[in-house]
C-alpha cells in the first residue's frame, strides 16, 4: 500500500491565523489554487481511494486533487482536525493573540498542554489517528492500492507521530506541515516507512503558521 497525507489548502481563517478546530470552514481561492498545483504534481498517481476528514476544507481538497478519477471518497471523523472548544475561532498569532498565555505550551510543550473547555488533548487525537492508521493498514483488500488522505495540521502531526512511534512531547515533529503539502508513505505487512515529508508541488510562497 502506498499512502498520500495531504494537509488541506488555505482558508480564511489560515490566512488571518484564527484556531479553525473542527468549525467547517471552506477552502479559499488561494487554497483552491494550491490544491489545483498539488493535483497536477500528483497528475500521475493513479489513486485507488480516498478518506477525508468530513470537513469542507478537507473534502474539497480531496476532490480536486482527485479530478478526473472515480476514487471512492470516504468520509472518516478520526481524521478530522483537533478540536479547541472554546478557543475556535481565536487569534493565534504572535502580534493578533487572543489566547491565554498558557496556551503557548500548544506549540512548544504539547505534554504540559492545558485542554481548553470542549477541546481534546494531543493523547486524544493521537489516539483516534491511531485507530484510524491500524485499521487502514490491516485492510487486505487494501494491500496493493494507493490510497489519498486529507486532513488537517494537528490531525496529521499526530498521525505521523503515531508512524514514527515517538511520544507527545515530540508531537510535531518537523513543524505543522504547510498547506497542500504532501508526505508519502509505504506500508507493507502493516509497517509503515516515511518516504517523503511535507513536500509541496507549487512555487507560491506562504507565510510560516505562527506569524
């Protein structure tokens, strides 16, 4: 099996840096473009199937990158991104900051992270990507196919915590990956291999998530 986990492209709220969580917020025009470049740098991939998170911003990209193919697209809530509670829709850049001061430990202490009303832990959302990542790896009649996956920026950090096998003070990894970008991963005999991380098929530039 081989696998694409693709963080999905811009929105409004990216742009202006609001914690988007799990409110349904569609894809902008820029995201929109940087999906189109991202389906014709994976023009040749000839997916088999697609999950998605089920929000819009996850499924549009998903659908555009796919284009032309007859892929089943199937909606999968353990990849939808991390939920914040009552800090959806907040401020979280460095010069627009609405948060508690504590919620730093968010980006640089994800172990100490203080869960917000009605949000999750990185343990949380580990934990369900897990569950998704082990039964899409045990599917046999899944073996020999490539599969698309779109997702979010903490929903796909903690997926690639779970492939790497690190704990949660390690969360991130190499960083919150950019919007659209691509990582490519080999699963035979349901073990995973990282063959490539956060790559991007377009030249545009973007600014980095925390500014």
């Amino acid at each position: 099996m081989k696998i694409y986990f693709v963080r999905h492209g811009e929105t409004d709220w990216n742009k202006a840096r609001r914690i988007q969580g799990q409110v349904d917020i569609p894809l902008n025009e820029f995201g929109r473009h940087l999906a189109e470049e991202t389906s014709k740098g994976l023009a040749d991939v000839p997916f088999d199937i697609c999950y998605t998170s089920p929000l819009k911003r996850a499924v549009e990209t998903a659908r555009i990158i796919l284009g032309d193919r007859k892929a089943p697209v199937i909606e999968d809530e353990r990849i939808e991104e991390m939920a914040f509670g009552e800090f959806e829709g907040k401020c979280c850049s460095k010069k627009g900051w609405e948060l508690p001061e504590e919620f730093q430990r968010f980006f640089d202490d994800p172990e100490h992270y203080v869960v917000p009303s009605g949000g999750e832990g990185f343990a949380d959302v580990k934990r369900r990507t897990g569950q998704f990542l082990t039964e899409l790896f045990q599917n046999d009649g899944l073996k020999d196919s490539v599969v698309l996956v779109t997702t979010h920026g903490a929903a796909l950090a903690g997926i690639l915590n779970n492939i790497k096998d690190r704990p949660v003070g390690d969360y991130w990894g190499v960083g919150v990956h950019k919007n659209c970008a691509v990582t490519e991963v080999d699963v035979y005999c349901g073990r995973a291999q990282i063959i490539s991380e956060n790559v991007v098929y377009y030249d545009d530039e973007v600014a980095p998530w925390e500014e």
